[in-house]
C-alpha cells in the first residue's frame, strides 16, 4: 500500500544540467509551477542525491562532465526503479536523444526552445504518476474491502460455529449429568449386592462348619436314643422322654440340613428346563398350605415358555420358600399372585403379595441367614438366604420390593437358554 510520504515523492523534481545559468533558469521555473525542485551540476551529485531520497521526476542533460546521461539514467534506475526521467537536452544530440528514448525516458525535449514544452512534458509525467498513485490506491482500497470483507466472513462463521458448539455442549453436558448419576445408582447398587453376597459367603462358611459338627453328634444322640429305647419297653415314662428326644434331634437334623443346603457351593446337576414349569410345581407344593392360611393362589404366568439351565429340584425350593413366605405375610383376603415377565435374555418371576409388606431396615437384613420375624412359629430364617443362594449359582437375581402395610414382591431374574 502506497504511504502519505509516497505522493510527497511524485513532486520531489531532479535537475540534473552541468551549465550554472540553465540549472538556474530550471530551477525557478519548475520551482514556480508546484514542484520540490533538487538542482545538480553533475551525475554524481545527482546520484549522491538519489541514494538520500526517492524522486518521483528527473530532468537531464545528455552532455554530463563526469558520466554520459545514458549512463547516468540506468545508474538512477537502479537506485529509484520507478523515476520518470524527461531528456533535457541541447539541438544536435539527436542520437544521445535516441538512446535516451530506448532507455524508456518519458519524453524528449530539446534545449533552448520554448521553456513551456519543457513545462508541459514535466507536468504530463506528475499527471502520469498520480494517475499510477490513484489506481494503486483504489487497487489498495479494494483489497482492503475485500480483506475486511472476508474477515467479516470468517468472523461470522466463527460465531456460527461457536454458537453451535455452545449448544451441543450444552446437550452434552446434561447428557453426561444424567450418565453419571445412573452409573452412580448402578454402582451402589452392586456395591450393596456385593456387600451381601460377602456377608452371606463368609456366614455360609461358618454354618457350614458348625453344621457339619453337630450333624454327627446328633447321629449318635439318635443311635443312642434309640437302643436306649428299645431297653426300655416297660417304663412308659422312659419311652417318652426318649421320643421326645428323637422328635427334636429330627428337627434339629433339618435345621443342619437346611444350613448345609443353604452353605452348599456344591453346583448341582442343571439341564435346560422350562421355568413356567417348574413355578407351577411349586404352586401345587404350596396349595395345601395357602388354603389352610386362607390365602388365594393366583397364576398368572402366562404361556411364557422361556427355558433355563437349571437344577429343578434347587429352582423348586426357591420357589416354595417365596410362596410360603408371602402366604405367611398375608393377613385376611389373602392373594399372592405368580407372574412371569420376559426382560430379553432373562426372564423374571414375579412373586407378588398383598400381606404385611417389610420396611426398607428389614428388606436389608431379609437375606440373613436366620434373620426372622417368625421365631417359634417354624421360622428359622434360612429361607431366604436359601433361595439367593441358588439364584445367584444360577447367574440370576433376586430382588425385594416392599412396602409396609401394602404388600411384597419378590422377583427372581435367570438367564434364558432360548424361546420358542
Ligand atoms: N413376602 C414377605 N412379606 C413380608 N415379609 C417377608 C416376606 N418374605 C420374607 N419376609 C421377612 O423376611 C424374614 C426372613 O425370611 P426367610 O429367610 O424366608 O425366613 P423365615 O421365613 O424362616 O422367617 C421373614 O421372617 C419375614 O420377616
Ligand atoms: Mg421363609
């Protein structure tokens, strides 16, 4: 882009003319018509001048003392590119003038004619340059616009881009609020499922032990009871001391087994069974105890045909031990209802009640071994933890949802093995 001090540059005038009184006369002329007049007497000074500041116009003799005027112009160019240089110079040097003219001189004028031909040649070339300065000053002016106006559009793009990006953030950043906050839930949860499964494997462990025992004292207290029986026939008394002894080693034998099938980590046979089957078993094992109870037995499994790997007689139990449980939760009006809901690959059982329900402290403690709310009424607390168990060996889940005063249901999810 052409600065302030480039126009000032058009105006700045060389005179280049060896003899005192033409030097002189050109000077005040040029001076007169508006143009910063630098007069010299030889191609030296000229070129001295030149290497100082840039002219916009030279006017020169060919006949120099120290250089030839064509000498002098192309060493000029070399210094100041874009000069334009006006032949001053006297009648006679017409060949000096032909070659001035191929070293693209912007005009020829000879000396001592008229001074306006001179006057109006300086002033063709200054017009000549202004024009150049104008046209390189709207070239200018229009690359700016153009620069500024691309700008704009990038600028403008930019904010598009943002505003768009701001937005999408945004969306993200809820979406990633909420995916925390279920990672969080799924990640208590299993906390807590691992938390239970530990307890119940560690006091699997210990019932266990104890189990295995007692089981074999209790053999013998049998064995021994029993001939001690058999001694005995004719005190009536005796015989039924020792019955009553027996009565309870019996019960107290299936307490052991009970604790050993709960503690058991013996993995049973399993076969692909169909698990609607084996929940309908289940409900004619309970009939008979639901219609004592008053309780209403309702099926509603469905024609649901998912199958399972399984053990059946294990899957029974857990089965039983719900139902049973539910009847034993229910008061007056009675209804535990049996559903089955397909969940992809797993299917789940839904045993559902409308009895006492549980609090959410119970719920927690609900899967202890010999945590019941039924001691001596036949509650030994070993059905539910009996029943994880199994569901868990069987790569499944067991799950309670209460609520006090309202009811209980309890589901069992399992892994299909396929559908029909
Ligand atoms: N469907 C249910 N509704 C209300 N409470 C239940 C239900 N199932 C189980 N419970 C509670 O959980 C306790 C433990 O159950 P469980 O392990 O089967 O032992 P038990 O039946 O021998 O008491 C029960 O004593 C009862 O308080
Ligand atoms: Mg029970």
């Amino acid at each position: 882009m052409l600065q302030p001090t480039e126009r000032d540059r058009l105006y700045r005038l060389l005179i280049v003319e060896d003899e005192r009184g033409q030097r002189r006369t050109l000077s005040a002329i040029l001076a007169e018509e508006g143009f910063e007049v630098t007069a010299c007497g030889t191609a030296g000074e000229a070129l001295r001048q030149l290497e100082q500041q840039a002219f916009g116009l030279a006017v020169i003799d060919l006949r120099l003392p120290d250089l030839t005027g064509t000498q002098l112009i192309e060493k000029m160019r070399l210094l100041n590119p874009d000069i334009l240089v006006i032949v001053h110079t006297a009648y006679g040097s017409l060949d000096s003038a032909k070659l001035a003219m191929n070293l693209r001189a912007f005009a020829y004028v000879e000396k001592g004619g008229d001074p306006e031909e001179l006057i109006r040649q300086v002033h063709a070339a200054s017009h000549w340059h202004l024009e150049r300065y104008a046209a390189d000053l709207e070239a200018a002016v229009e690359a700016r616009t153009r620069a500024l106006h691309e700008a704009n559009l990038t600028l403008q793009q930019e904010v598009g881009e943002r505003r768009r990006a701001e937005r999408e953030l945004a969306l993200h950043r809820d979406h990633l609020e909420e995916i925390i906050a279920q990672r969080t839930r799924a990640l208590e949860e299993s906390q807590e499922r691992l938390r239970r499964a530990d307890r119940l494997a560690s006091l699997g462990t210990l019932a266990a032990g104890i189990a295995h025992e007692i089981n074999n004292p209790l053999g013998t207290i049998m064995l021994a009871a029993d001939s001690a029986r058999a001694s005995v026939e004719n005190s009536e008394f005796v015989v039924e001391m020792l019955d009553s002894i027996k009565r309870d080693v019996e019960r107290c034998g299936s307490i052991v087994r009970s604790v050993l099938q709960f503690a058991t980590d013996q993995p049973a046979d399993r076969w692909p069974v169909a698990l609607n089957g084996i929940v309908r078993h289940s409900l004619d094992f309970t009939r008979e105890h639901a219609r004592e109870q008053d309780v209403e037995l309702i099926d509603e499994l469905g024609e649901g045909r998912a199958m399972v790997t399984a053990n059946p007689n294990q899957l029974e139990q857990v089965f039983i031990n719900l139902i049973s449980n539910a009847v034993h939760a229910c008061d007056e009006a009675g209804r535990v209802t049996l559903v089955s809901q397909d969940a992809g690959d797993r299917v789940r059982i839904l045993v559902r009640d409308n009895g006492r329900g549980m609090e959410d402290a119970a719920i927690k403690q609900a899967f202890d071994p010999f945590y019941t709310t039924r001691l001596g009424r036949g509650g030994t607390g070993l059905g539910l933890s009996t029943c994880h168990g199994i569901v868990t060996n069987h790569g499944g889940e067991i799950e309670i949802v209460s609520e006090l005063g309202r009811g209980s249901t309890v589901s069992v999810e399992l892994p299909k093995t396929s559908t029909e």
